[in-house]
C-alpha cells in the first residue's frame, strides 16, 4: 500500500510464518446569528472532557484528512478507535516476550542524489518486553554479503531497492526477512526514514544531546550538488541540529563503517530520550506537527495502533539495560572483509551465518552477558612473524609495533630472504586453522593471501612479507 501525499509509504505485513528465503477545495462559512445561551461555570473534570473531546476532534479530522490524501487503505470504522481507544494493540511477538523492528535509513529522493534507495543505515532493534529480558540494537554493516531470491548475491544495502523494483513497494519486507535470516529472529515490522525527515524530525525536537567520544574529522563528506565539505566535530557533549545529527551520523570517509554504526545507535537513543523528555505525546500541536514530517518521509508496515503501543513500550524502556552489538570485521566482530566479483564485502566467519545467528540467540537467551560471549568468540591472539621484503629501514619494525598493537602476537621480526616485493604477501601457516583470522589480518594490511605452503621455526600461524606499500 502506498501512503501519498507526497511520498510516505505503507506496506503489507508480513506474515507471522513467512520468512524470506536466504538470503479539498475551500468552502464558505455561513457565519449566520445564532441563539445565545446562558453559559454556567463548569467543574474541571468537565471541562477537560470538553477540551479532550475538541482535541479528538481535530485530530480525528487532521488523520482523516492526512490519510484521505495520502491513499492509505484503513478501515474508517476503526480509525476513531485506533486513535483513542484505551485497549491497546499486542505487537507480533509481545506474546512471547520479544519484539523485533528493522530500522532503515535512506538518501531520499532528490534530483543530486544516487541510490535514494539504497539504505545507509540498517539496525534491527530486538526489543524484551519482559522486565528482565534484554533488548539489543544490532548494526548491520552496508557491506554485508547476502543472498536475494530471484535476483542473486548482493551487498545488503541494495536490498531494500532490489525489492521495490521486483514489486512495488516491497523493499522492506524483503529486507526485513534477509536481516532476519541473518540473526535467526523473525522480523515482523520495519520503520525506514529518509534523510530529509530525519533532519526535520531532529529540529523539531529542538535538538538533541550527543556526546562526542573523540574529534570527529571528515574533509570529503558529500553535498546535495555532489561535492564535498569539511565536518569537524571535537569530542564534547552538544545539542544538535538535525543538519549536524546527520553529519555525526553519516560520516565515514576518515572512520570505519562500524563507527558510524555506533554513532548512529547513539543518535537513534538520544532522539528516543529528548521525545521522552518532551512528553510529546500529550502535547497534541508538537503530535501533530511531528506526525506531518514523518508523513512525508517515513514508510512502514505498522498499523496507527501499533505505533501507539510501540511508543508506549519505549517510554517505559530502561536505555541503561540495552545491549548495542555492531557486527564489524573485529576479533569479535564475526565479520571477515574479502572481494567478490571484484568488490569488497563482508562474509561471516567460516561463510555461514550460523555464526551470527548463535551469537544471537546466546546473547539475547539472558543465560550470557555480551562481554563473557565476546571472550568466547576471541582465540588466543593469532602469532604472526613480519618479516621486510623492501630495502626500507625499519619497515618490519614500524609494521610489528602496529599491528602488535591491534591484538596479534609478534613472534618474528626479521628480512625476507628475498627483496624488491612491491605487494605484500601474507602466508597461512595454520593449516587453516586459523584461515579467517589470517583473511582479516590480509585485509587490514591490503595485502594478498599466497596459496605457497611454507614452514617456520619461529611458532607463528602467519607470516607477512612486507612490500614497498606497506610504506605508507
């Protein structure tokens, strides 16, 4: 279904069983004279029904009208309840304590702007509705490697697009089903906003408070004319604007992917607060004014009263409790970084996602905290030897003092027999072993993987002959 006024979306649920496969023209008044009355002084409990009921007049009217224009397919004998009725709705998986929500930013449309629908933000919020159940924001990173029905394998951010041009108005839930293939939930709802809304939104709450960890420097963030500027945050606690929020939110080009993904879970939670702090939902002129920018920018499959009972779960959410996880290329990160079909990509370790998806269900099982589960996941350091290909001083050195810093165990620092290497090469030693460690290692150098089998005396797994473009 399509919500139009403009541009707003709303799609068809998706079934409790179904998971996707793997992957008004003005009008005159007649002021006339009308009777005059006695006006008697009412008791407060009265007048407020009178107040409360000119309130769910004009917000009756204003649904009715946004939804009229709009061409969302509602039920009109229902819309009165759904709005004001003091029975609430059951969200699909509240029943059994746990309600998950694919959460999807986008560009938007916009006459500079490539890939409006490729989605630059994907978080699955995996909400506990039991009091001492956990609830997780899970990141999933834009390079993630997945398979599409009818179409193949793609990065998942190109999902949501790949959907839409297969039928209309899809993109979401086929999404929502691969990133539950990918975690083993079932995702039954998903919310996507665009960057536009996104910053209308933000500065219609006045701003939000972010506390930046460390300096925030990108020289080559991207414009709407498709050039760059500078964003330079320092480290501080500030409220920003929606135009900032974004910057802080988006910026990769001086970090990683997965630092962006836990900025934008940091955003994401200080809107929560600072609409909760406003009380926004009884406040029916801030409502509204809120609802018609979300109207515009906003698509999702969840019906007016799902979205009050949702909101309700959130202003009683305990944010100290939540658990945020961004799947990243780390150690424990179950991520490794290679190329397919001549483009980088992120596969899970071992190229199964059972990996993540027992991850998952250990961690949201309560029985483990994140920290004994990411312990679990992280092998004893991988022991490398680096060894210099190049005729530069002090290349192996400079080399091994970095990466021994980033975690790997330094057993061998030395010279190749062999010099004039322009590429570095990186040898497994682990039988394989230890092979998705020793991809990552690969990876984080830009060095290629030798399929030559070699032996060493020193004890490590690894062995890295340094080339000239180490020298960075």
């Amino acid at each position: 279904m399509v919500i139009r006024k403009k541009d707003i979306k709303t799609h068809s649920r998706i079934s409790r069983n179904r998971r996707a496969v793997t992957p008004t023209e003005d009008k005159e008044v007649d002021l006339a004279p009308v009777e005059m009355h006695v006006i008697k002084k009412r008791g407060k409990g009265t007048r407020f029904i009178g107040v409360g009921l000119i309130v769910a007049a004009l917000l009756l009217g204003w649904f009715a009208t946004r939804l009229a224009l709009s061409g969302w397919q509602i039920n009109k004998d229902t819309l009165l309840k759904d709005l004001f009725s003091l029975n609430t709705t059951t969200l699909i998986g509240e029943d059994q304590g746990r309600v998950n929500i694919m959460l999807m930013g986008i560009p938007g449309p916009g006459d500079d702007v490539e890939g409006p629908d490729l989605t630059d933000t994907l978080i699955v919020a995996s909400l506990s509705t039991a009091p001492e159940g956990k609830s997780v924001l899970f990141s999933l990173p834009r390079d993630l490697y997945v398979k599409v029905p009818g179409y193949g394998n793609t990065k998942i951010n190109a999902v949501y697009e790949i959907g839409n041009n297969q039928e209309a108005n899809s993109g979401g839930e086929l999404i929502a089903g691969i990133a539950g293939d990918v975690l083993g939930l079932e995702i039954p709802y998903y919310v996507r906003v665009d960057f536009s809304g996104f910053e209308k939104l933000i500065d219609e709450l006045g701003g939000v408070t972010i506390t930046v960890d460390k300096d925030l420097y990108d020289d080559k963030y991207p414009t709407p004319s498709k050039g760059y500027e500078v964003v330079d945050i320092k480290a501080g606690t500030y409220t920003m604007d929606g135009t900032m929020a974004l910057k802080f939110a988006r910026s990769r080009q001086s970090t990683s992917d997965f630092d962006r993904a836990a900025r934008q879970q940091k955003v994401i939670l200080a809107i929560r607060d600072k609409a909760k702090q406003m009380e926004w939902l009884s406040n029916p002129a801030k409502a509204i004014s809120i609802m018609d920018i979300l109207t515009d920018h906003l698509a999702t499959n969840m019906k007016i009263s799902e979205m009050k009972r949702l909101i309700n779960l959130m202003q009683d959410f305990d944010v100290s409790k939540l658990v945020n996880k961004v799947f990243d290329d780390s150690p424990t990160g179950l991520l490794y970084g290679t190329r397919a079909n001549e483009i980088y990509v992120l596969l899970p370790v071992g190229d199964d996602y059972k990996t993540i998806t027992d991850y998952v269900t250990k961690l949201l099982s309560n029985e483990i905290d994140q920290g004994e589960l990411d312990q679990q996941a992280t092998q004893e350091p991988l022991k490398i030897e680096v060894l210099n290909g190049t005729n530069i001083t002090g290349l192996a050195g400079k080399i091994a003092t970095q990466l021994g810093q980033q975690g790997y165990k330094v057993v061998n620092v030395g010279n190749n027999s062999t010099k004039g290497f322009v590429k570095t090469i990186v040898y497994d030693i682990s039988d394989g072993q230890r092979v998705w460690e020793v991809r990552k290692l690969a990876e984080s150098l830009g060095a290629e993987i030798s399929t030559d089998k070699i032996t060493t005396s020193s004890g490590a797994l690894a062995r890295i002959v340094l080339g000239s473009d180490a020298n960075k």
